[in-house]
C-alpha cells in the first residue's frame, strides 16, 4: 500500500523524535467506548498538543457521522466536523504521537496510507492500537487486556500472542496491516468489556 499524508492538515512541526504512535478509533472497534476513553485521558494527562487532523471529507458519510451545531459566546453558528484529530507529547523515556477519532466510513486502504505516512514522517518504532470488545465478563473484575502482534521481538519482549482471529475486522485491523506491510512494528490491545455496558454512560 502506498503512503501518502495529502489528506492530513498539519497544524504544528513539533521536534519529535522517533516517536510511539498510539491510535483508536470510536465505532465497531469501541465496545464501551473503552478504547477512545483511553486515549482520550492519555491526551489529556499527558498534556499533548495538537498537531494535525484527517480532513473527514474524504472519509467520512456525514449521513452516518453528523456534523454538529454549536453556539460560540456571541451565539454565531458554527458547524464542528466530526474528525479524526493527530497530538504530540513529550514524555519521558519517548515522545509519542495519539490519533484519534471517528471510525471513517469510506476508502479504508486509503484512509490507513495516511496512518503509515505519519509513522513515516517521524520515523516511528512502534504503533500501538487500542479496541474494546463485548465479553462475557463482569464489572467486579480486573479488566481483562489481551495483546496481539506480527513481531516476534515485540511477541517475546511484552508476552504477546500472534493474532490467530478470521472474521470480520474493523479500521483497527486494516491500519495494523497496513503499518505491519510497510514493515513497521505494530501491536494491538484489547479490553474485554461486559456485555451489558455497551452504552455509555452505564449505570
């Protein structure tokens, strides 16, 4: 798959180096909105900047996804796009790229180059995506969280398991490969959430 980052709007050219990418995406992906909740804290504790969006117009179906209406404070109209957002952060021991956003509706392979061609750009060792899926388990345990790669080192460094799953995949599965066949390191966590806390909020 080719890389490019022409559908990427940089709005910052921090001094990043080698950096960790860590992505997820809301959606089929999302169970309990799991995933996006941690990398939604991580930004937010970690104090990461902005530094680029994916323009949604060639991705998104804004019928599935809606823009919103919001009311600045002289109450003007203004319509905020649902967007897959790009921070950077400086922490110790690595700096650290997070993408996060909608899960795009539209030109997937397309959609994954642009994921590659940021892990391009900062010469990135590592990416690690985030899911959450519905399990049969309870809210009174320890959150049960299993990794997967396609590197033996990252496999044998982090007890690991190489992903044996066939099915049906969502953008996370797609972006993995695409970063695992431009040669990059890539490994996925999985959050086992209860069934009966699909929607969030939950009692």
């Amino acid at each position: 798959m080719e890389s490019n980052t022409r559908h990427i709007r940089w709005q910052a050219e921090p001094e990043l180096t080698n950096p960790v990418i860590v992505v997820a995406f809301t959606g089929w992906n999302d169970a309990g909105d799991a995933a996006s909740t941690a990398v939604r804290t991580l930004i937010e504790m970690s104090g990461a900047d902005a530094l680029a969006d994916i323009d949604p117009e060639a991705f998104t179906d804004f019928a599935t996804v809606r823009p919103h209406v919001r009311l600045d404070e002289q109450q003007r109209r203004n319509i905020v796009w649902p967007t897959v957002g790009v921070w950077s952060a400086s922490l110790p021991g690595s700096d650290v790229i997070f993408v996060l956003g909608p899960e795009p509706a539209l030109r997937w392979k397309a959609f994954a180059s642009q994921i590659v061609g940021i892990a391009e750009k900062y010469s990135s060792p590592l990416v690690i995506s985030l899911g959450a899926l519905l399990a049969d388990v309870p809210h009174t345990r320890p959150v049960h969280v299993f990794g997967s790669a396609a590197d033996d080192d990252l496999i044998s460094r982090f007890d690991l398991e190489r992903s044996r799953y066939e099915g049906p995949t969502g953008i996370v599965g797609v972006v993995q490969h695409a970063l695992t066949s431009a040669g990059f390191s890539g490994a996925s966590l999985w959050a086992a959430v209860p069934g009966y806390a699909a929607q969030v909020p939950s009692p």
